[in-house]
C-alpha cells in the first residue's frame, strides 16, 4: 500500500464520510495506520469475491432427486 493511495483514500473518501457525519476528521499522519489497515481489507474482499466467482465458474454441481 503506498502512501500516495492512502493519502488519496484519506481525502477523497475517509475524510468526506467523516464530515458528512459530523465528525472531527484527525490529521493524515494519526489515521495513516487504520486506513491502510482498511485498504487491505477492501482488497482482500475484492480477491475473495474474484476467487468465489472463478470457482463458480469452474464447479460443475450435479443435482439429484429422489
């Protein structure tokens, strides 16, 4: 994660949700951690849906009646 993606994270969307809620919006540097603790998360979201969706492509499911 580099600091250019987390310092544009920071102003385009933490920032704004934050003051959109009526909160104090700390300095980059004090938040620097959290949002790239967030970032990886948003990341590891997206592969696990990419990972989900390539193996539902893949499986092929059987379904049998009585």
């Amino acid at each position: 994660m580099s600091l250019a993606q987390i310092e544009d994270y920071y102003t385009s969307v933490w920032a704004p949700q934050r003051r959109a809620r009526g909160l104090d919006v700390p300095p980059l540097c004090e938040v620097r951690e959290e949002i790239r603790r967030l970032l990886k998360a948003e990341r590891l979201d997206e592969e696990i849906k990419k990972w989900t969706e390539q193996l539902r492509s893949r499986v092929n499911v059987d379904i049998y009646a009585w």
